[in-house]
C-alpha cells in the first residue's frame, strides 16, 4: 500500500518540473510529505486496507475448551452465548475441540471428553469414558467453496482501492492548488513589481517636471498634474502589495502550512520565458483517456465493482442451505480406572456418521431488500461516471479553448509593450525638449503600465490555462 502511494507522490511531484521548475516541484514535494487533506486520506487508505484484512479472520482456527462438576442438572430454556452445560449427571468432564475452516470450502472440526461418573445407575464403582472425533461439513449450495467469504473480501478490496484512488485524486487536487496558487502569488508579484516601477517613472516625471516649473519652462499646472498621477501610483502599488501579501497566505494554505511564503524563485523574466518556452498539448487527449488517469474517476469505477461483489453476494444468500456432514469418532469406557478399555456401554469402539443437511428461509425480507438498495446503487454510480465523463470532457474542451486564446493574446500584448516603451520613451524626450507636455507623458507612462499589466495577466491566464489542461487529463504525461 505505501509503496504505492510513494510512487503516486513521486510522479506527481516530478510532473511540475515540466512546466513550473524546482521551485513548484519543492511545494509540492512538501505538501505531499505533510498536507493534512493527504495525511487523512492516507489514514483512511490505512483504515480501508485493515478492514480487508479483517475479512480474512473468517479462516482462523477456533479453540474450546471446558470442564467441570455437574449435579441435579435442571435445563434452562435460554443460556447465555458460549456457555456449555455439564453432559451427565453426577459427573466430571473435560471437554475441548478445535474447528478450522478450510479456503477450498469447508469446516473441519476435531473435539474430545473425558468424564468420570461417581455412582453411574446406583451403582458404587466410578465409571470412566473418553470421546474423541473429527466432522467435517462441506456448503454444498449456499457459500460452496465459501462463495459469500469471496464476495465480501472482493468488496473489502475495491473499497480499498477507491479510497486509494481518492488518495490519488486529493493529491491530485493539492500539486493543482498549489499551481494555481503558485502562479496568482508570481502573478500579484510581477503585478507589485510593475506599479513600482510605475511609481518610479511617475517619481522621476514629478521631478523633473518640479525643475522645469520652478524654471518657469512649463505650466505650473503641468506639475501638479504629475503630482496627482504620483499619488494614484502609490495608491496602485499599495493594492498590488497587498494582493501578493494575500497570495503568499494563500499559496501556503494550497502547500497545508501556516506560514506565509515570500520567496519565489522564479523571477518575472522566467515566469515569461516559461510560457514563451511552452508547447500547446496535441489535444488528442480524450474524455475517456482522462477517466483512466483521474482520481475521482477511478474511486467511482472502484465503488461500482464493490456494489457489484455486495450485489452477487445477496443472490448467493438467496440460495438454500446445503451440507454435507461426515464424522467420524472413537469411544471407550471402563469401570477398572481412567486408562483402561472395555465394551461397558458399547460392543464397538469407532463410530460415525454422514447426512445431508438442507434448510431455508420461508420469506427473504432482508435479502431483497439488499438487492434491491445494490441495484440502486449500481445505477448511481453509473450516473455519477456518465456526470465525470461530461464535466471532464468539458474541462478539456475549455482549457483547450482558453490555451489556444491566450497563446494568441499573449503575442498581441508582447507586440504593445514594445510600442508602449517606445511611446513612453519618445514622450519623455519631447518634455525634456520643450515639445511634450507632461500629460502626455503620463498618459504613455499609464499606458505602458497598463501593457504591462495585461502581458503579466496573460501570461499568467495560459499557465492557469496550461495547468488545468494537465488536471483535466489527470497529468497523464507523469503518471
């Protein structure tokens, strides 16, 4: 079981090297060690695989033993489970046994009793006897070749393997937070990083447009123009500050740690290179591929074949019981002392016995009822697969659509920062000249901004784009 789910982990974790580098890989690495959403399902995957263990303690050997005095026996109408009476009268017995269910389908008991009678029919002379025996009883129609033992350990193994698949999609579900969350912190980074800079250039506009005033060469109104754009910006870069302080709360809420996380390797250059070095998918993968590599998914098909094995278990207890019993025992007695064999009671001393038991309900209230919940829940889950198969195919579909947008919007907007820059430069050369104004300098500053902005969003929607693309097929190139 645990190797598995290291295996499972492992690839996962390697998956975001692809697209997101170490830094990615590391959160996810951490996550997968300590997230508490993977610790409890791990614990569940636990409790799941004991519960199919205990189904096996069907095939554990029983032991019995009594033993004591018995006088004046008087027969109660009810005693409780595992009490076991005195067998004669005025008599002292050992009794003991031992019944092994056998896996091709049967009961083998073995058992044994000694007694010792003080004064057998009025007589005075102890009377000594010793019984042993073996029984064997093979279902013969019911649970033949303990068919109903199968069908609940088939249960108890699908049910395990649905909680491991639920383990494969809540880790699943964590590496696509933290994804998510990794690119909104780079992304309300890059955003911060860019009203900075705004602020600056704004700064720099303020003051020279201070000198030039003071210089008498623009308008006075020119300057505090510069002086209210000034102000917005830091109001800007405020509201960009806080939304990466409330992206590092969240990205570490995705890893499962309290601790905010502020440092992020991947820097606004790198975060545009990853997707400028990204390649779109083929898009060929389907619906039903994507069934196979989902968690969810495959934690329903698991919960079906459970439905199933309690279904065929309920028309196996609909069957007549049918045994076979076969016995075979020794018996010897003896008035002269405890070890010693006589014909006292009996002219043999082997016996045996072979019958043929049947026996049946006369209605099957419970049975049917059981049939009757499984069909319904066999028609659930198939419901519910026909409902992933859609939502899934859907995913697909919208992320291929938003890719194949952003792609597009992306090399639009790389295209307007370059003029932006151009712009913003030329205006500001013309202030310096005396032939601009300072409007027009902010107004290509906000512009430029602005481009910025959208070239950060962009390219923050195709690596959200490219991240649930990957989620929707359930990571198929990793696993």
């Amino acid at each position: 079981m645990q190797s598995i789910g290291n295996k499972l982990f492992i690839v996962i974790i390697f998956a975001v090297f692809l697209l997101f580098g170490a830094d990615v890989g590391q959160l996810v690495d951490q996550a997968m060690r300590s997230h508490p959403a993977i610790e409890a399902q791990r614990a569940a995957a636990h409790q799941a695989f004991e519960q199919y263990r205990e189904i096996l303690e069907f095939l554990d050997p029983t032991l019995y033993a009594a033993g004591g005095y018995g006088s004046q026996l008087r027969g109660l109408p009810l005693s409780p489970a595992g009490y076991s009476r005195v067998g004669s009268e005025d008599s002292l017995e050992a009794q003991g046994g031992v019944l092994v269910p056998i896996a091709q389908g049967a009961y083998l008991s073995a058992g044994g009793v000694t007694r010792r009678w003080f004064h057998p029919n009025e007589y005075r002379d102890p009377f000594y006897q010793h019984l042993v025996g073996v029984n064997l009883q093979i279902p013969l129609w019911r649970d033949r070749g303990f068919a109903l033992l199968g069908f609940r350990e088939r249960a108890a193994l699908a049910g395990y393997w649905a909680v491991m698949a639920r383990l494969r999609a809540t880790a699943q579900d964590v590496q696509h937070a933290i994804e998510q969350a990794y690119i909104t912190a780079c992304t309300a980074r890059n955003a911060y990083q860019i009203t900075q800079g705004a602020t600056k250039r704004f700064e720099r506009l303020n003051t020279e447009a201070r000198e030039l005033a003071d210089l008498k060469t623009i308008p006075e109104y020119q300057y505090t123009e510069t002086v209210r754009d000034l102000q917005n910006g830091r109001e800007d870069e405020e509201i960009a500050r806080n939304a990466w302080v409330v992206a590092q709360v969240a990205l570490a809420a995705a890893v499962g740690v309290d601790e905010p996380i502020s440092e992020l390797d991947m820097t606004y250059e790198e975060f545009l290179e990853a997707v400028a070095d990204a390649t779109l998918p083929d898009f060929s993968f389907t619906a039903e591929d994507a069934l196979e590599m989902r968690g969810e998914p495959r934690a329903l098909r698991s919960e079906r074949e459970q439905a199933q094995a309690q279904y065929e278990q309920t028309l196996e207890e609909h069957r007549d019981q049918v045994a076979l019993n076969v016995g075979v025992n020794w018996q010897d007695d003896s008035r002269r002392g405890p070890f010693s064999a006589s014909y006292e009671s009996s002219r043999h001393h082997w016996g045996g016995e072979v019958m043929v038991t049947w026996t049946r309900p006369l209605d099957y209230t419970g049975t049917n009822a059981r049939t009757a919940q499984y069909q319904a829940r066999l028609r659930q889950l198939d419901s519910l697969l026909e409902s992933q198969r859609i939502a899934i195919a859907a995913e697909l579909r919208t992320a291929q659509l938003r890719l194949e947008t952003a792609r597009t919007r992306l090399q639009i907007v790389n295209a307007g920062v370059e003029a932006a820059q151009q712009t913003v430069a030329a205006e500001q050369e013309r202030f310096r000249l005396g032939e601009g104004n300072s409007h027009a300098v902010l107004e290509a500053q906000k512009n430029l901004t602005a481009t910025l902005l959208r070239q950060n969003a962009a390219a923050a929607e195709f690596l959200r784009a490219m991240s649930d693309y990957d989620f929707a097929c359930g990571y198929p190139a990793r696993m």
